[in-house]
C-alpha cells in the first residue's frame, strides 16, 4: 500500500524534470552534489569561497538540480535589460549598494512573513581579494530569528557541498569564526583571493 508523500520542509521551486536537467549539466561539467538540504522552513543560505565569475552559474545549476527556492542577492548591476525578467524569476533580488540596510530589512520581513523562505547571500560580497566577511547576512538571520546554511564550492574536487545549519549565538565575531571554519582556502578557483580566517566588516555583503 502506498504512504502518503511528505513534501520537504525547505522552500522548493521546479519539477523533477527541471531538476534531472540540472543535475545532468552538472553531471557533464565534472560537477556532484554532497550532503543534504535541511529539513527547515527558513534560514539564510551563505556560499564560499567566492573568487570567481563561474561561481554563479554552478550555484544556478545547484539550485535547479536540488529543486531549492532560493531567494538570492546580487548587485543591482546584473540586472539589465534583456536578462533583469530571467534573473527576477531565478530568484534573484537586486542590492542597491547605496541603500544595503534597506535589503537587510527587506530580507527580514520576507522571511519573518513567508511560511517557508530561504535568503541566499556571500558574505565575502565580492570576487576579489577581501579579508573581510560583511554583516549583512548575520543581521538578516539574528533579526528574523533563522539559522544559517552554509555551502561551498570546492573547485579542484568538483564539489557542490551542502553543510549543516549553524544556530547563531548573536555574536557576530563567533558565529563568523565558526562557520568560516567550514570554508577552506584550497576549495576557491582562486585560492589567493580567499583569507580562511576572515575579519568582521560591519557593512552589508553586496556581491560584484
């Protein structure tokens, strides 16, 4: 006798069909997925490290391929037109780098309101080197009471990790200190660009 399907906790998006597409091109770029998504409504999603343009379309396919609704930020310089209307539908949610509290507070509201939400962000906020991580992402999590996901890119191995939820303490030092231990600089495509033991910027991550 059938049982009866229970839908994942998190946010989903697509079809098995869209989801089998992705998994292919991934498959065919020498790209797997490991780990698990969380079994939670909400929670705000960070990647790292970030040292590369590909970084983009290999989070795009790993989020088709896992079937996550992912509600991610970017600068609002990619949204241009003819893409703006297809980054829109994939998620994508423009950061103005002149008003970044505003998308903090934004942010909050969308998953303080959403039965289920997930808010995607890189801490780093840029390609280039940085010793930094931006607080942009802590303050959304702490203010709507959610924890945090963390993944990664690990280029030389061709892997798309899914890590655990981190619950942040409100310390900004300590939560950024213990979730970038999951990040290691030999993952990055460029690994000089990366610092494994980033400090704190008090400013919102605005990705570039």
């Amino acid at each position: 006798m059938p049982t009866a399907f229970t839908p994942p906790a998190y946010p989903q998006r697509g079809s098995p069909r869209s989801r089998a597409l992705a998994t292919w091109v991934l498959r065919l770029l020498g790209w797997r997925i490991i780990g698990t998504l969380p079994e939670a409504p909400k929670f705000v999603l960070i990647v790292a490290p970030h040292t590369s343009n590909w970084d983009f379309p290999i989070c795009m396919l790993a989020m088709f391929a896992t079937g996550l609704r992912l509600t991610w930020l970017a600068k609002h310089d990619i949204f241009f037109w003819p893409v703006r209307p297809l980054l829109k539908w994939a998620g994508g949610m423009p950061v103005d780098r002149g008003a970044p509290h505003g998308v903090v507070t934004t942010a909050i509201r969308m998953l303080t309101e959403q039965e289920k939400c997930c808010v995607g962000i890189s801490p780093e906020g840029t390609r280039k080197h940085t010793d930094t991580w931006k607080s942009g992402f802590h303050r959304i999590a702490v203010g709507a009471g959610v924890p945090i996901f963390p993944i990664w890119l690990d280029y030389p191995n061709k892997r798309f990790g899914l890590g655990e939820l981190y619950h942040p303490t409100g310390d900004i030092a300590t939560d950024v200190a213990a979730l970038s231990r999951v990040y290691r600089r030999e993952m990055a495509l460029y690994p000089e660009r990366y610092v494994a033991e980033p400090r704190v910027s008090t400013s919102m991550a605005r990705p570039r």
